[in-house]
C-alpha cells in the first residue's frame, strides 16, 4: 500500500482490497457490526451517496462518493488484523523508511545543478516534485506520520543496527521536510516535535523536554541559515501577510485562497443548511461563488473549501457534518493511561488538523494517509494495552 501511495494510485487500490480481504477472511460478519467507530462512518458516508439525488453533475458525485469507499473496509481490516510480532513491525519500519528514503531522493534530486533556479520557483509556491502524483501535501504529511511511528516503535526495536538506521533515517526526513519546505507537513513535524518535548518533560525529566526544544531551535535556525528554498517559502508567507495587511484578498494567493474559499463555502451552506449542494455540485457551486464575488479569480485558482467538515457540510449539510465531527472525535475515547496513549493522540492531532486547512478526504491519496497512519498507530497501541492490562 505505501508503494502505491509512492508510485500508483491502480497499485493502491489492489493492495487495500487485499489487505482488506486478508484480514476479514476467517471473521464472522457480526463482529464487524460491533465497531461504532464504523457505523458512524457508514452514517456519513451514506448521506454523501443519498446526494445523488440532489446533484446534478453525476460523474463528480461518483468521484467524490467513491474515494470514501475505505472509510467502510478499513476499519473491519484493522479490527480483524491480529497483533504483529516486535519482528514484523521492525521489518516494516524498515521497509517503509527505505521507500521513504528514495521519495526524498526522488524528490531532491531536481535540485542538483538547478538550485536557483527552483528556489526562485519558491517565490511563487511552486514546490519540488514529490511522489504520491506531485501531491506535496499528502506526502509531506505521510513523511511527518512516519516520523511519530519511528519515535514510537523506536524502543521496542532490535537493540543496534536497526536503531540507529532508525534514528538517521528520522534525521534525513526531518531535514527532507525543511527541503521540501510544503507547509502543511513541516508545520506538523512541528507541531509533534513541541508535543514531544512537553511529553518527554513531564514524563522523563524538565532538562530533557528543554533540551529538546533547544534542539529544534538550533535546528530551526541552522535550516534558515543553510536551506534556501526554506529561506525563500518563509519569506513567501511574510510577503504574503503583509498584503493581507494591506487590505489585499486575492486567490493568487495560496492561504488567501484557502480563506476565499471558507468565505464562500459558509455563504453557500446557509442558502442549504439541511441537505447541502450536493456531493456532485460542490465544485459548481463554488465556481459561481468564485465568479460572483472574487471574478477575477482563474478557473485554476478555484477551490472546494479548505476544510474537510465545511466540505462535509456543503455537500450534504449540517447534519451529516454533526456526525462527521462525532467520528472524527470517537478515536479519543481509544485512549488509556499507556506510553502509546500520547503517540496515537498526537497522531490523531496532525490529522485532525489536517482536516481543518484541507479537504484531505476527498482524494485517494488522502483517505488513504488518514485511515492508515491512524488506524496502523491505534491498532498496535490498543494491542500493547491489551497486552499490559491481561
């Protein structure tokens, strides 16, 4: 599934119907009917389906309807997915560190004997080219996920050789991140890196939580003095801030845009707080928006709503946001009093706020990111916690 997200999305899709059909295949159906978790999925889902009757464009409907159809399998997959032994876990720590290793590589090697000119290209928010189809965003997240799973598994990996790949291959990612310099993943990595040194601090010791963020201060300030395409993407988004400033509000602006969009996705929600648009007509809907109240914006610069629940919300309105929002909070009734407790929340907590500045679950590649790193991080918590509390 991982080289899938890498290289193809066709690869994808075989691979998550496999492990799907792999894990469900000596369960009884009655024990999938158990996970609440998934028929509040089912319940949201399902509104989105229902849409159908009130959209227009069909073929839209059956794209935005389709890529969802994980959210319905693969919960039982990892409900049903036994625990997995120190060994296989560090294998596929492993495995998935060199894939991510060589997107990185793929990722930086334009740059060789090109640098100025991509990091001009910086000037105007044109970023390196990623794996995952170029999609900055969901890769630079999976990367910063990837990152909490090696500092999570780290301990309960082979004394020697495997911690130590471990450890620089986080290092190289992390200095991959600043590189890459794609705001949405580089903000996370610090969002979780802050978390862990409060973590380490009340748990360990207050000297070992400062020195943490002394670290991440030095690192900050080491990749503002020596990575420039991290330079130019900061002073981007000071440029772009003082235009705002200034009374500008343009969607030749990317954050601009993203507030373009809430503006008109809140004026379109309460002409249809009931039912929405319709899965289908999103897209329409925001178009004439666009052209009734920015008309200067291009057809490239128009955006469904930078916000997963207002998305939720356009399509098929309030009531299916209300229980979009009560499943994307029911996984915090998973925590215990364990170590694994704070990784899970954390990396619920990057999701979560990925939902909040992008309509991540309206692409393949961002349903998959979310289902996986959160259900792959919870099952293997909740399977310690059984383990510790038998």
């Amino acid at each position: 599934m991982i080289v899938g997200l890498l290289f193809s999305r066709a690869l994808l899709s075989m691979a998550m119907v496999a492990f799907v059909l792999n894990a469900i295949r000596d369960v009884h159906p009655r024990y999938w009917f158990r996970q609440r978790w998934w028929w509040l999925g089912f319940a949201w889902v399902a509104m989105y389906g229902l849409s159908y009757f009130w959209s227009h464009d069909i073929p839209m409907w059956a794209e935005r309807f389709q890529v969802k159809l994980p959210i319905l399998i693969f919960p039982f997959a990892f409900a049903c997915m036994p625990k997995l032994s120190s060994r296989q876990l560090q294998a596929f720590t492993i495995g998935v560190a060199l894939l991510f290793l060589g997107g990185a590589a793929y990722s930086v090697y334009p740059l060789i004997g090109n640098v100025s000119h991509f990091v001009d290209q910086y000037a105007y928010s044109h970023l390196l080219p990623t794996p995952a189809k170029n999609d900055h965003i969901v890769f630079s997240l999976s990367v910063t996920a990837f990152i909490i799973w090696c500092v999570y598994i780290f301990p309960y990996l082979s004394k020697g050789l495997a911690r130590w790949f471990i450890g620089i291959v986080v290092v190289l990612l992390s200095v991959y991140l600043h590189v890459l310099a794609a705001r949405t993943g580089l903000f996370l990595w610090y969002v979780f890196i802050l978390a862990w040194a409060i973590y380490m601090g009340v748990k360990k010791s207050r000297w070992l939580g400062i020195g943490i963020i002394a670290a991440l201060l030095s690192f900050f300030a080491l990749a503002f003095s020596y990575i420039p395409t991290f330079q130019m993407r900061l002073g981007y988004m000071s440029y772009m801030f003082i235009a705002y400033n200034q009374g500008e509000m343009s969607a030749n602006y990317s954050d601009m845009g993203r507030w373009i969009s809430y503006d008109l996705a809140i004026k379109a929600i309460s002409r249809h707080p009931m039912t929405g648009v319709g899965a289908g007509d999103m897209l329409d809907t925001m178009r004439a928006g666009y052209a009734k109240w920015y008309p200067d914006t291009t057809e490239e610069q128009v955006l469904l709503p930078h916000n997963q629940f207002m998305v939720v919300a356009l399509a098929c309105g309030i009531p299916a946001a209300l229980i979009f929002t009560i499943w994307v909070f029911m996984p915090l009734t998973w925590l215990r009093r364990q170590r694994g407790a704070f990784f899970f929340y954390i990396i619920w907590q990057i999701l979560f706020v990925e939902l909040m500045i992008n309509p991540v679950l309206e692409i393949q590649f961002g349903v998959f990111v979310y289902l996986f790193f959160l259900l792959w991080q919870g099952h293997d918590y909740i399977e310690r916690t059984k383990t510790n509390t038998a």
